[in-house]
C-alpha cells in the first residue's frame, strides 16, 4: 500500500492518459493520490479528478510565482472550495526566490493570507519552498502554522531545517531527488528523520526518479521513492510503505 502525496495529474502532460497513468498506480500498489492544484486552470482539475476516482483526493491553494495574480476573489474561491468533501488541505503555497515573477513581498503576503486562511476552515497545509528557507519556516512561526500542521513538500533542506518543521507539526515529503546520486542533504534526512515523520511523494510530471530521470513521472514511480529510503535506513521496503500510508492517511484525516 503506497500513498502518493502530491501529484499533479491535472496538468498538461497527463492530458492523454491520465486513466491509463492511475492504473499503473493501481499496479504498483498506489491506493491513495493527492492530486494537487494551484491556480485557475488546474484546481478545477484537480477537483474533476477527485470526483472521478475512489483513490484521488485534492489539494488546493495558490502557488508562489503566482502570488502576483492573486486577487481577493481566488482567496473567497479557496475558502469555498475547501468544504469540498475531497479536498483535504489547502496548497501548494509558500515560497519561491528562483523566479522572480512575483516580488517577494507579494510572495510573503499571499502566503499568510493562505495560512490564515487554513486555520480558519481548519485544514491542514502544503508547502512549496524553493531558495527561501529561513523566510518560509519565519512565516510559519509567525503565523502559528504548528496549528493546522502540514507538509513540506518535495522537502531538500537539511535534517536541521526538517527538525525545525517537525516541531512546528510538519511533516516531511520525499519524491524522487532522494533517488539520485548526488541528492546529499535527501538521503541524510531519509537516513535521520523518523519513519512516523515522512511521507512520500512524486510531484509528478516533474522530478522523476532514478532511473526515469528526465522523463515524465507518474504517481506509479512513488514506489521507487519508497525503496530508497527503505535502503537508507536499513528497514523493509513493506515497512516504509505502511509506516509512510499511515502517516498520510492521519494527516488528510482519511
């Protein structure tokens, strides 16, 4: 049984095969997909897929680059949406310093706004952090995220920074960079950080595992993720799958 955290089966590259994609899942022993959306064009897939398949569910929130799009209404349409009977937290929000589309004041702003808006409908959160670590876990302080809780996704920080967020009542995703070669802060967290405080993920269509690196990935590939850190901390392959499910399963209250 494998659960995959975050995918994004609603944009473009699944547009063909999304089906014959969840069934290799299926295969694979992927019994849960969160299937997460992050802007106009891609929450209204993500709930249409939710609504299709038994083992989807869906995320919701608007993603940093973006951050200068966001207008008052979007922020109305996610406190809607999240009394969706398949929407089970709010994100991917955060941080993003790598592009610079939207300045980062603007970043900070519509990011609090999420957080404060995931404590008010009590949901938990999805983090996207890229090139602002310090500024990401700041916010999260400030805002008293520890509160609803949530998950740093695709997580490439070091084990300090994920203790600082297990603290705060995150968890830890992992998606394929653990797979890679050169990955040394992943594998060190895979190896450190307590089974009960990760969860697995593909992030798919992007960051596919060893050995698809460069290719499209799909939520099937979660099974390699799992392997890996399996083989880091010297445990079963069956014991991350179960231990890593279970923890989802409690986060989205399934």
């Amino acid at each position: 049984m494998l659960f995959d955290t975050h995918a994004h089966l609603n944009a473009e590259q699944f547009q063909e095969d999304a089906a014959e994609a969840i069934q290799r899942a299926k295969e694979a022993g992927v019994e849960y997909i969160v299937v997460v959306g992050f802007d106009e064009v891609t929450i209204p897939k993500a709930l249409e897929l939710a609504e299709a398949y038994d083992c989807i569910y869906a995320a919701v929130g608007w993603h940093p680059v973006d951050a200068i799009d966001m207008k008052d209404e979007h922020l109305q349409w996610l406190e809607e949406l999240s009394s969706h009977p398949k929407v089970v937290a709010l994100g991917e929000m955060g941080l993003d310093y790598y592009w610079d589309k939207s300045p980062k004041d603007v970043q900070q702003e519509v990011f609090r706004k999420q957080i404060r808006l995931a404590k008010k409908v009590n949901l938990p959160i999805i983090i996207h952090n890229r090139e602002a670590t310090n500024d990401i876990v700041t916010i999260l302080r400030e805002e008293d995220a520890a509160a609803v809780g949530g998950i740093m996704h695709c997580f490439g920080g070091s084990v300090e920074t994920a203790r600082q967020c297990i603290e705060m009542n995150f968890l830890i995703s992992l998606g394929g960079p653990v797979t890679f070669k050169n990955a040394k802060k992943p594998k060190e967290v895979a190896a450190e950080i307590p089974l009960e405080h990760l969860l697995i993920e593909t992030d798919c269509p992007y960051l596919a595992p060893h050995p698809f690196r460069g290719k499209r990935n799909e939520p099937s590939y979660v099974k390699l993720v799992a392997e890996e850190i399996a083989a880091l901390k010297g445990i079963s392959y069956e014991e991350v799958a179960r231990q890593t499910t279970e923890n989802a399963k409690k986060f989205f209250r399934l």
